[in-house]
C-alpha cells in the first residue's frame, strides 16, 4: 500500500485565510454599528421634533374644532329663542337673555377646552362679567351687508344684522346673527411660533407664544 504523507499546509492556510475573512467581518461590523449610532444620535432631535410638531398641530386643529362645535350649539340655541313679551320684558332683555343662553351653551359645549363657567377667565378663555357694546368694524367678520350692533363679553361677540326685505323688530326674527368666540391656544414647541399668528391680545413679549383660534357662526333668528 502506497502511504503518501498528506500535507497539513494548505489545511491551514485555509483556516487561517477564514480566521482572517471572520476578523475583518467583525471589525466590519462594528464600524458600520458606530456608524449607524452616530446617524442615529444626529436625527433623532430632528424626528423629535417632527413628532412634537405633529402633536402641537394635533392640539391646535382639536382646539379649533371643538371651539367651532361648542359655537355651533350656542347660535343654534340662540336662532330658537323665543321672544318673551310679557309684561317689563323689552328687546333689551330678550337679549341679554338670548345671548346668555348663547354663552351658556358655549361653555357646556367646550370639551377638552380650557373654558371657565361663566363670569370667570383662564389664560385660554374670558367668559366675561357683563355684555358691553361692541364695534362692528372690528368685532364683525361679515360686514356685508354691513351689521347693525353688536356686543362683546370677554372673548364672545354677537353681531347682529338687518338683511335686505326685513323690517326692524323687537324679536330680531330674520336677522343675521353672527357669534363669534375665541379661543387662546398656547405654542409650547420652540421655533413653530415663527410660522403662526401671533395672539395680539396677550402681553407683549408672550404674543409669540399664543395663537387665537375663532370659532364663528352665522345663523338666522326664527
């Protein structure tokens, strides 16, 4: 028998040339993971701040929604009204009567809102003490045809006007009536307030922080 001695080199090489291919993977590896770690520590701040964009923005169009909603429900209540003319009882006091019931319905309607009961005020919302006089060119969205009166309690304006082919009375019955309420909703993500209106009514300095959201309606009184 033909006993030829095998040679154990190239065995060896091989395993040796694997050793080396497996050492390069792991060093591989591991720089690729630094790498991609390194990627990841920078676009994370930018993706934070996408999703807290995202949220703020969440906020403001909920906000804005349910102040309309909550607006909606009052100038619906307040189209229905019904005139009270028994005796002592004038259109003043119809009214003030009309628009109470109106702001009543406002803040049950406020939801997820930051709206106080009646009389009191939040950094988001001033239910007011007493309806005052307001001014039409300034308080009023539609102004054609132009209003008639209006009024104003804390963040709430009524507008009231007489449309063509209605003659004036005591009720308002077919009058336009305009209600209109605004919500104050604050910015808490840094830089997105450069993008929003600012919320002229809060002090200065703070302006920047704050955007006004309107809830309005038009409605006819029945």
């Amino acid at each position: 028998m033909d006993e030829t001695p095998v040679s154990l080199t190239k065995t060896w090489d091989e395993r040796g040339s694997k050793d080396v291919s497996l050492t390069k993977l792991r060093r591989l590896a591991r720089e690729e993971g630094g790498q991609n770690l390194i990627e990841f520590a920078l676009l994370l701040p930018v993706l934070m701040y996408i999703l807290m964009g995202i949220m703020q923005f969440g906020l403001i169009f909920a906000a804005y929604i349910t102040i309309n909603n909550a607006v909606r429900e009052g100038a619906r209540w307040g189209s229905i009204y019904v005139y009270d003319s028994s005796t002592g009882q004038t259109q003043s006091t119809n009214d003030t009567t009309r628009q109470n019931g109106i702001l009543d319905r406002v803040i049950a309607g406020k939801g997820i809102l930051n709206i106080p009961a009646s009389g009191s005020s939040t950094s988001n919302f001033d239910t007011g003490s007493s309806w005052s006089t307001g001014t039409v060119a300034t308080d009023c969205f539609n102004l054609s045809p132009t209003p008639n009166s209006a009024v104003k309690r804390g963040d709430v304006t009524i507008c009231y006007t007489i449309p063509s082919g209605v003659t004036s009375n005591d009720s308002r019955r077919g009058y336009y009536m305009e209600v209109t309420a605004w919500y104050h909703q604050q910015v808490f993500i840094p830089l997105l307030d450069a993008f929003l209106p600012d919320d002229t009514t809060k002090a200065s300095g703070t302006q920047s922080q704050w955007i006004r959201l309107p809830g309005r309606v038009t409605v006819v009184i029945n």
